[in-house]
C-alpha cells in the first residue's frame, strides 16, 4: 500500500496559491507581453511591453520607459 510521506517525497509541487516568476531582461521580453518589475507578493504592478525601449503600466495606463537591461519578472 502506497505511504503519504511529504517529507520524503522527491517530488513536492508548489502549492496553488504560490506566484512563480521567471527573471528576464527588458530586451528578452516580445511585444505584448505581460511582466511584473518584483517577483514579490503584494502590491507588485503589472506592465505591458508596448515596444523595444516602453512599457504601459496597467493599473495607471501610462507609458514609461525602460532600460533594455532592466531585470523583470514574468509569471510562468
């Protein structure tokens, strides 16, 4: 018969309500996609990559630029 054993699993999903973020530069990100500036919980705003060099922030609707370096964040 099959044992729960949690703390010997090898395999232990994260749970449903955990966010996980992948880190990424500015540049790598294409046209239209979504990211976020922390891989933080809380009041983290999400961003829109507009073009090469701006980003609209979702919650304001405003254009900001950004570096081709900056490290974001993405939901995978």
């Amino acid at each position: 018969m099959a044992k729960n054993d949690p703390v010997n699993d090898r395999y232990n999903p994260p749970g449903l309500g955990s966010n996980d973020f992948e880190r990424f530069q500015f540049s790598e990100l294409e046209v239209g996609d979504l990211f976020w500036q922390s891989n933080q919980p809380g009041d983290n705003l999400s961003w829109r990559k507009e073009n090469q060099t701006q980003a609209k922030n979702l919650r304001k609707q405003t254009i900001h630029n950004f570096d081709a370096r900056a490290i974001v964040w993405q939901k995978i």
